[in-house]
C-alpha cells in the first residue's frame, strides 16, 4: 500500500451514487444484465472481487492483494503499453451487493472514480453496474477527447459480457 494522493476530489463519492458526477468530470453508468439466481450472484460476485473479470478481459492486474480491499493498490496494464495506478476506495460483501471502486492515483491516463457492483434485485436478476466519472489526465487521454470516452464505455460494456459469460449455466430458469 503507497500514500500516494488521488488525483482527483471528491473521493469515494461512488459509495452512495453510482450516478454522482462533480463538475468538470464526465459522467459513464454501464449496466449489464448476467443472469438470475443466487449461483449467479455468488459467482459473479467472486469474480469482480478477486480480478478475475478483468484477467479474463485480458489486461494486466498488478495488485496489492488476492482481493478487493480498501486500500489495495492495484495497476491496470492495458496493451503492455498504458499502466494505470488505481486505489481500492471502498468495497461491497452484502446479501444483495458487492463489488469495489477505485481512485487513480498519479500515472493514472485518467482522473476520476470507477465503480463495478454486482447487483441482485428482488426478482433475483443479477446485473453487473460500471459506474464512473473522469477526466483526461495524461496528454493523449485529451488528445482522443470524446474517443477516449468511447473506449471506457466500451471496456465497461466488454466487463459485462466477460462476466456473463464467466456465469453462464448458472442462472435459474
């Protein structure tokens, strides 16, 4: 764990609204639906906690630990090119509720807040939340402008379609 400071205020705003968005910053809420049942949940659950969504996503995790936990460190490699430094800010372990944010630290392209929550809701259906807001930090963050908000919906989108399938024969029917 560094003391690195985050780039970016207010931190942890994601804990209580995955819609909360500060001025200046660009708002993403990206939801996919995995499928239905408890067996999803739990399934989908282990996988967002422990990084295997995004090792299967195919970009590199350098973490702190073998779970979400706040005040991890965690380095997000994508194309063995751009390293993303990130803290775990907050996590969820509940009935209905888990998953983890984090904060980017320096070196980070971006600057801003990235939530991904698995959700059951009370008719059992399970959905995975991407929920963020940032902004361009590094040069060609800012260079690809609305590109580079293109590509973050994208990976969002792709993080669930990862996880359904990670969750595939599982749902209730």
């Amino acid at each position: 764990m560094s003391s690195a400071p985050f780039t970016y205020e207010p931190v942890g705003a994601t804990r209580d609204d995955l819609t909360y968005c500060p001025p200046g910053f660009h708002p993403m809420l990206v939801r996919t639906r995995l499928g239905e049942g408890q067996e999803v949940f739990r399934r989908a659950a282990e996988a967002v906690l422990t990084w295997e969504m995004h090792r299967a996503l195919g970009v590199g995790i350098d973490a702190g630990a073998d779970r979400a936990a706040p005040g991890v460190d965690v380095t997000i490699t994508l194309a063995a090119l751009i390293k993303a430094p990130c803290r775990i800010i907050w996590t969820a372990q509940e009935a209905r509720r888990a998953g983890w944010a984090y904060g980017t630290l320096e070196g980070h392209p971006e600057s801003g807040e990235e939530a991904f929550l698995v959700h059951r809701t009370g008719d059992g259906t399970v959905w995975l939340t991407v929920a963020a807001f940032s902004k361009a930090a590094k040069w060609y963050a800012k260079a690809g402008g609305p590109a580079t908000r293109g590509f973050q919906h994208a990976y969002a989108r792709r993080c669930g379609a990862v996880l359904r399938r990670l969750c595939e024969g599982l749902s209730e029917d």
